[in-house]
C-alpha cells in the first residue's frame, strides 16, 4: 500500500494522510471544496512545522511527510491509488455518489474504504460492483495521536482483506481492532 488516497481534507482526512505520509506512503488528498482542501494543506504545514520545533520529528521527518503528501481538485486523480480512504460528511447517499464514481476510476484491486462512525459498512458497499474490496477502517481524532483503529468488514468484505488491513495499521503504528458492522 504505497499510494493512499484520501477523500476529504478536514480534521479526519489530514490527520489519515499524515499518518499514512509518516509511514512512507504517497499520499493524494482530494476535497470537492477546493478552499478547504487549501486550508488543509496550510494546516498540514503548520502542524509539521510545530512537531519540528517541538522536536518530535526531524526538519528531514518533517520534509519528507509535505513532500509525500499532495492535494488535488479531481476524484480522477486518485485512479493510482492503492488504497483510498473516504473521510467526508456522514450522508449514506453522498457516499454512495463517491464510491459508485471511484469504482470506475481505480483499478480492479484498489482497496476502498471509509472511515464512518455511523453508517454501516454492508449499506456503503451496496453500491459497489465488487463490494468484496471494500472496508470501514475507522481513525479516532486526532488521527495521529490516538492509537486505536478499528477495522469494520461489511457481509461482502474479503476475509483477507480484514487481515490486510490489521497488519497495515499495526505497521503504521496504530493499534488495530476486528470491530462488527452494526
């Protein structure tokens, strides 16, 4: 998982991309509203440069997470990724609309997720054609500094998948838990 996408550039979503950019991982965050996705991407700094005066990371740590992370204005951008993580408002038919557009735009193994508190996985994968790869992988705020993850397959969801997605996180540092789709 080398290339990580993220829908959504508030609170949630920077947070996910950080953390996937800490790991290594390119990282492309879109958001509809373009002067949210600019005000994410000066919070983003803003944040690096704290933890770089704090001394939590280095200014080469520090870099190397702004330089792994871009954002973009097109879902289209986002056809590359490995691993797409939606974090947007809590609206069944919103998500629908954006993953029944990502699923014609990634690849066949592309692995869609959300990071809903409050809908249920199976009801998001209903729209898919391949409802098979995709998942709830559920950050707490702050994303960066709280360590549990849950991770949530849907009735369809490939039980590799789950296993995946645990060791995934666990190599991003995170403390992942198997949690039921209710």
């Amino acid at each position: 998982m080398k290339k990580v996408g993220i829908i959504g550039a508030g609170t949630m979503g920077v947070g996910i991309a950080q953390v996937a950019a800490t790991n290594g991982c390119f990282v492309t965050i879109f958001d509809a509203n373009s002067q949210q996705a600019e005000k994410a991407k000066i919070g983003l700094q803003s944040t690096i440069e704290k933890l770089v005066s704090k001394g939590k990371i280095s200014q080469e740590q520090g870099d190397s997470i702004l330089s792994n992370c871009i954002f973009c204005s097109s879902l289209s951008d986002l056809a590359q990724s490995d691993l797409i993580i939606e974090a947007i408002v809590e609206n069944k038919d919103i998500k629908h609309q954006v993953f029944t557009e990502l699923e014609s735009l990634v690849s066949e193994t592309c692995i869609l997720a959300s990071n809903t508190s409050s809908i249920s996985i199976t009801s998001l994968a209903s729209c898919l054609k391949k409802p098979e790869r995709f998942i709830g992988i559920h950050f707490f705020n702050p994303a960066p500094l709280m360590p549990l993850v849950e991770i949530i397959p849907g009735l369809l969801t490939d039980t590799k998948l789950s296993s995946e997605m645990l060791q995934l996180m666990a190599d991003w540092g995170k403390v992942p838990v198997l949690a039921k789709d209710i």
